[in-house]
C-alpha cells in the first residue's frame, strides 16, 4: 500500500481521525525507568490493562536528542487506547551505532517484561522512531533484536541501505561521520536482514528531506519483495524535522495514516 499525496487528498484522511479525542498539549506525567545502559518513559492511561503499546526512538543524528523530546505523542496515544514508551540511548562518541542498537534492544527487553504493569500488552508492540531513532529501530527490528515486535513505523532516514547510499553519492558528511567504516555498513543497514524472511508489518514514511523518498521507496520494495505487508506515506509536504513534530497534532495527515496502521496491526 502506498499513501500519496493524491491519495490523501481522495480519501480525505483527516476524517480518519477519531472524533472527540483533541490531544491536550500538555504532556501527560510519565514513570522513569532505568533499563540499565540508559533511561525510560512509561505514558500509559489511568486504569490501563491489555494496551498495545508504541515504543519510541528518537533522533538527533546519532548523536543528540532525548527521550522527553515527544511533543504531542504521548496525549495523542493514550487518548487512543495505547501506552507509550520513549527511551534514550547512549550518544556518540561516547557508544557507536553497533552499541546504541544494543541499547534499543535492552531498553525493548526490559519494556517487554514489564510493560504489563503499566497496563500495555507486551504481545502487542510496535516499535517507532524518527530519524537516526528511525534507523535504529529499523535496524534492530529486520535483524530479529525486538522479539516479538508486532510492528514498525519507520519515519524519515536514508540509512536503510549504507553501501547503496555511499553508491549514489548520499554519503553527507554527517552519515560519513557516524558511518565512517565501510567494513561496518552491511552490518548497520537494515536492508542487510531483509532477504529471506517475512517481517512484521511496517509503516515506512518519508518527508521531501533529500534522498528519504529515493531510499524509502527502495526499502519498502524490498520489504515487499519478501512478503511483508508494507504501508509507504509520502510525506513530501513535511520537512524532516515537522514529519515528527506534527505527529499528534489535530488534522495531521500522517498521524491519521499512522493510526490506521496502529489499529489494523495492534488495536
């Protein structure tokens, strides 16, 4: 399935947002966790029990960024019926790639085992990130390092496939930075673990950021390619940074087209 902008435009998906759920804009309060490399946050909903659950990578290049940085997410979830979780990691140059993907995988580990006291299914898991939080989840959840996972909603890298990237000169000098040893890349790409098996259902969407829809589309073929179900949103009317920071908002196109994917795949 692709949503494009046509698409959007004949389905008209902001009515695909519930009614009577207008996100308040102030966060909700969160428990803090430590899962050992790192911290977390637990959002769940007064009363929860049997949730699905959104677990939350965020970006910022590998690295910056924390786990608070979720705008209007959580409000927008729990008013939904989920719990959600958003979780740091450890930052470059402190931890590389290899070791922050170890970090996602604890941080889902431990969210997996105790999620049900917080009232979220630990069956009912799909794993989200943006952008270097995109690549990661990517990452861990092709190479089998979330088990379980019911999902993955990919939002906005070109870090899929890093030997392709380099090979059409996407190489920026902030991925070659962070991805400086080309013996590394087919270990760090996601795209390395997609052959051969079936994948849980992922949401691919990509923002008019340069190289997203190229290395996007690309995956979601490949995906495809190997049976997966795959939802791929074009996403050309947002800039890298707003595709995440809209998400939530009333009327947004992506968070409807997001939510449809969460309800058919979790809810």
């Amino acid at each position: 399935m692709t949503i494009d902008r046509r698409t959007l435009l004949l389905a008209s998906v902001a009515a695909l947002l519930p009614t009577g759920t207008r996100a308040a804009r102030d966060t909700p309060s969160a428990e803090t966790v430590d899962y050992g490399p790192a911290k977390l946050d637990i959002y769940a909903p007064d009363g929860a029990k049997d949730l699905p659950v959104v677990f939350f990578v965020h970006g910022g290049a590998w690295r910056t960024g924390k786990r608070s940085q979720v705008n209007a997410k959580p409000a927008f979830l729990l008013a939904n019926g989920f719990c959600f979780v958003s979780i740091d990691y450890r930052m470059l140059p402190q931890a590389d790639v290899a070791t922050q993907a170890g970090d996602v995988e604890k941080a889902y580990a431990y969210v997996r085992t105790n999620i049900a006291q917080h009232g979220g299914d630990p069956n009912r898991i799909v794993g989200m990130g943006h952008s270097a939080g995109c690549h990661l989840i990517a990452l861990t959840g092709m190479r089998g390092g979330l088990p379980g996972v019911a999902g993955l909603l990919l939002d906005d890298t070109r870090a899929y496939d890093l030997a392709a990237l380099a090979g059409s000169g996407g190489m920026v000098r902030a991925y070659s930075r962070v991805f400086s040893d080309p013996s590394q890349w087919a270990a760090l790409s996601p795209a390395s673990y997609v052959d051969g098996r079936k994948h849980p259902p992922t949401f691919i969407a990509y923002s008019r950021a340069d190289g997203r829809g190229k290395q996007s589309t690309a995956f979601a073929e490949r995906l495809r390619a190997s049976g997966t179900e795959v939802t791929l949103f074009d996403g050309t009317a947002y800039t890298h940074m707003s595709i995440n920071r809209d998400f939530g908002e009333d009327g947004d196109a992506l968070t409807a087209a997001a939510l449809a994917f969460l309800k058919s795949t979790v809810g």
